[in-house]
C-alpha cells in the first residue's frame, strides 16, 4: 500500500491557486501576490466587462514527471460549464522543467503562472469558475462570486429611513403641551 507522502509525490500538486488584486513573478522565480484570496467582485454595471484581476498558480512538479513536455490550461467556465469570454481555455501555457544538477528523487521542482485577467465580459450576476488542469486532468477549480454594486438610490433610502426614525424619536422627548 502506498503512503500518503508517496501518492503526492506521483502526480502534479497544486501549491498556490488564487485571484488577487496585482501580482508578478520577476526573474528571481519568486510570487509578489497583493490583495489574494479574492472571492467576490461587485461590477457597476453588469452586463459589463471584469476588472483587471490577477490568476496566480504555483504548481509542483514531481521528480519522475521532469524532462517531459506538460501543458497548463485554465479555463473560465459558468455553473453549466460553459466557457465564458472569447477564448477557452483562457491561458494555455506549455512547458518542460529540466532536471537541473544536483535534484534527487523526491525533490520538489515547480512551476509559476501569473496571468492578468482583463475584460472578461460577464453577461449576468454569476458565480464563475477558473479551472486548473494540466495534461487535460483537472487539478483545481477556483470560484469568483460576480455581482452588481447596489444602486445608490438603496443607500439613499437607507439614510432617509434612519433619518425619519431620529425625527420621530426627536418629537417624542419634546415637552408637549398636553392642554391642547
């Protein structure tokens, strides 16, 4: 029987697989992620295209699996799994790791993608999800909640209403003449 440790050790793992609000990976091969975890957008108008978000994806790369030709691909897809914007999948990237000097069986290689996500054209308040597969095997699924922002005229009647409340409780603890 296989031990747990063995068994992640055998296939492609995911280390890092977020949204966020700006990120880069500069040649030092290390993530820079702001403002991750990102869950939920509120759009002002919808329908109406996606902010810039950022896909960030850290993915480990077994031993066995080194020196071979692997192919990342995320796709956008709504709650029936259909693709949403103009390509699918969004990011498709290829890509080999060697095995550099000195890498033993059970060392960890890995891999970072960080693509910016602009303009998306979302048709409808939706839950979308970005899905993660490598060699066409779904290895992760990242949802992102899309509404619209409230009218302003809710915010509005909000402050009227507390103000009415006031104006009212004000009148109440005013002396009155009770001769009248």
């Amino acid at each position: 029987m296989d031990e747990p440790s063995d068994q992640l050790n055998d296939r492609v793992a995911v280390r890092i697989f977020t949204l966020c609000d700006h990120a880069a990976v500069p040649p030092d091969g290390k993530i820079y992620i702001n403002g991750a975890g990102v869950q939920q957008l509120f759009l002002p108008q919808i329908p109406g295209p996606l902010r810039t978000l950022f896909l960030v994806v850290r993915l480990s790369i077994p031993w066995h699996m080194l020196g071979e030709p692997h192919t990342v691909r995320i796709r956008a897809l709504d709650l029936d799994r259909v693709a949403i914007g103009p390509t699918d999948p969004l990011i498709t990237t290829p890509f080999e790791l060697g095995k550099p000097p000195g890498l033993r069986p059970g060392d960890e290689s890995a891999i970072n993608i960080c693509a910016e996500l602009s303009g998306l054209p979302i048709q409808q308040p939706m839950t979308l999800h970005f899905h993660l597969l490598v060699d066409d095997e779904t290895i992760g699924s990242l949802p992102l909640k899309v509404s619209q922002i409230p009218p302003q005229g809710g915010a509005q009647s909000v402050f009227h209403l507390r103000h009415r409340r006031r104006r009212l409780a004000d009148s109440l603890h005013q002396p009155h003449d009770l001769r009248e």
